[in-house]
C-alpha cells in the first residue's frame, strides 16, 4: 500500500525542525516571501515544484543563510 506524499505536512515538519517551534514555523510559512514571488511558503508547497523551493529555502536559512 503507497501512501500519497503529502508536501505541505512534509514542509511544515521542516520548518518546525529549522525555526525549534511550531508557532515559528507557522508564521515563517504563512507570510508572503518575495523569494516565492509573494507567495506563502504553504500556498508553494502544495505541488511538488513549490515544495522543492521552499525546502532548498530552508535549508540554506538552517545553514545561517537568511531569507
């Protein structure tokens, strides 16, 4: 049995591992990113190309590079 990927709950537990809390996490992907083009990281991480965009985001932010 495969289970569907579901990109929005996989960016969320990202997020939550880089920010160290939910309630970061939340507010980091719920606000317009110029880097997304004003989008939300959320809105971006509901089609696979979106979510590969705001993972690489994060993981330059966890390795010190802001966005």
């Amino acid at each position: 049995m495969k289970s569907e990927m579901n990109f929005e709950e996989l960016i969320q537990r990202h997020a939550e591992r880089v920010f160290g809390s939910k309630a970061k996490a939340y507010v980091w992907l719920t606000s317009p990113r110029l880097a997304l083009g004003g989008s939300t990281a959320l809105e971006c991480a509901r089609v696979e190309a979106g979510y590969l965009t705001v993972k690489a985001l994060l993981e330059r932010m966890d390795h010190g590079y802001a966005s």
